[in-house]
C-alpha cells in the first residue's frame, strides 16, 4: 500500500503543514536586523501571476494553468516578497 493513502500519514502531513505554515507567520512579522521585510502583496502578485497567467505549452497539462502546489508557492514569495531597505528584492 502506498504511504500516502494511509490515513494516518494524511493527517500527519497535514499538522506538519499548520506548524510549517505558523512557524513562517511568526518569522515574517519578526523584525530584521538589517531592516529587510516582506512584502505580502508583493508575494501574492508573483503567485497569482505564475496561476493566472503563464500555461504549460507541452505534453500532457499543454494549454492548462501553471498552478503551483505549496512548497512552490512558498518558493515563489519568498523570491519575490523579501525587499531590502529601499523597497528592491534581494
């Protein structure tokens, strides 16, 4: 049986995601020494963007969305939602 069919694995991985989820909550509103921030709006154009505008353009998902899954989505707004002092990206 595959692990990820089992219950018990389910709700295991979905605690671990709240944790993850709050831990990086806390860590964004924490001040930065050298004045960096995030940007939330920042973060949620760059996600929205990847799922509203760019399109697989082969194989089997060819013409759908490019809808990201979590991890990705935490990739995406941590490139684009960290700014520097003066409001750039890092």
């Amino acid at each position: 049986m595959d692990g990820h069919n089992r219950p018990e694995v389910a709700v295991a991985s979905k605690k671990k995601a709240k944790r993850k989820k709050k831990a990086r909550k806390k860590i964004v509103r924490l001040p930065h020494p050298d004045g960096y921030r995030f940007d939330k709006e920042a973060a949620k154009a760059a996600v929205y963007f990847f799922e509203h505008y760019l399109h697989h353009i082969e194989g089997e998902f060819a013409g759908q969305p490019f809808i990201l899954q979590p991890w990705q989505r935490d990739i995406v707004s941590d490139i684009y939602g960290w700014k520097r002092p003066d409001g750039t990206r890092q």
